[in-house]
C-alpha cells in the first residue's frame, strides 16, 4: 500500500470522526459541505520553552459546490514538546493558529480563514495529525495532517504536504 494512501486513509478517518457529529443535526436543515484542501509548504519548529512553530504553504482546495480554490496560508504556535526531535516520543499542546485566503479560480473573489491547528498529543516528525478549530469561536470545524522529514531529520525549515478538511 502506498504511504500516500495511508496519509489519505488516516487524514479521512479522523475527518470523518469529526464531521459526522457536527453535521449531525435535525433532519431539515442542510450542513455546511466541508472544504478541503492540500498544500505544499514548509515547518519550522525552534526547541524552546515553549517550542515555537512556523507553517505556509500555498495550495489549492475544493468541496463547497463554489468551485476550485487558489489557498495561501501561514501560522505560528507553540507546543510543550517537539516529539521525536526532542527527549519526548509525542508533541504535546500543539497549538498554531493559522490566516489564510481561499481565492476562487474562477471569480478571483477571497474568502478568508482563521484556524487554529490543534492536538493534545500528536507525533512528530513524520505525520502530524491536528484538529481544526475557528479561532475566535474555538468551534471544532474539521482536522488535518503535515507531513514532512523523510529521513527522521529534526534539523532547519522543511519542505510540508498538507492535507485538511473544515467546514464553513
């Protein structure tokens, strides 16, 4: 099996863990149909106390019946452990709160994000699973992955896949 398919496999069924809850509501009102996107972009963590994170990327996203998105974004956050590149096997408090823009291909019309990427407990380098929420509200709107450090390197910024899915 392809690692690109466990990546999509995992990422899916944490979504759906996510998104079945929420969209369960009465059955006369229409849910929001969630967004998702993928992107190409970079990590950089600084080991400190606490750990500080950087992430943008650039990519595109789809999945609300408005069309193909062009997405710009970048974050910053903490957490209290970096995983494997630090004394501790998981990342703890991960916490990033992330802007953005989606750009319709075909209006060229933004919409703009504000999320916060969050986990308890998450691992770290290789996939880092996380929730995301609507910062401001702290509602939990869906949930994603990165995936960077091929070789287990815990050393300067990293090229990133990302992978995640909200609802509007």
């Amino acid at each position: 099996m392809k690692k690109g398919t466990i990546r999509r496999g995992l990422a899916a069924i944490a979504l759906a863990a996510i998104i079945v809850p929420v969209m369960a509501g009465s059955a006369n009102a229409i849910s929001p149909l969630p967004i998702t996107c993928t992107a190409a972009g970079t990590v950089t963590f600084v080991n400190g106390t606490p750990d500080a994170w950087s992430v943008s990327g650039r990519g595109s996203c789809q999945g609300d019946l408005e069309g193909t998105y062009f997405l710009d974004f970048s974050g910053t956050g903490t957490s209290a452990t970096v995983g494997l590149c630090d004394e501790g096997l998981i990342v703890q408090d991960l916490n990033i709160s992330v802007v953005g823009s989606l750009t319709n291909a075909q209006t060229l019309i933004p919409k703009f994000i504000a999320h916060t990427w969050a986990a308890p407990a998450t691992t770290y380098p290789l996939i880092t699973p996380f929730l995301v929420s609507e910062t401001g509200s702290g509602d939990l709107i869906g949930a994603g992955n990165f995936f960077n450090h091929i070789f287990l390197l815990c050393t300067g910024p990293t090229v990133a896949q990302f992978e995640f899915a909200f609802l509007t």
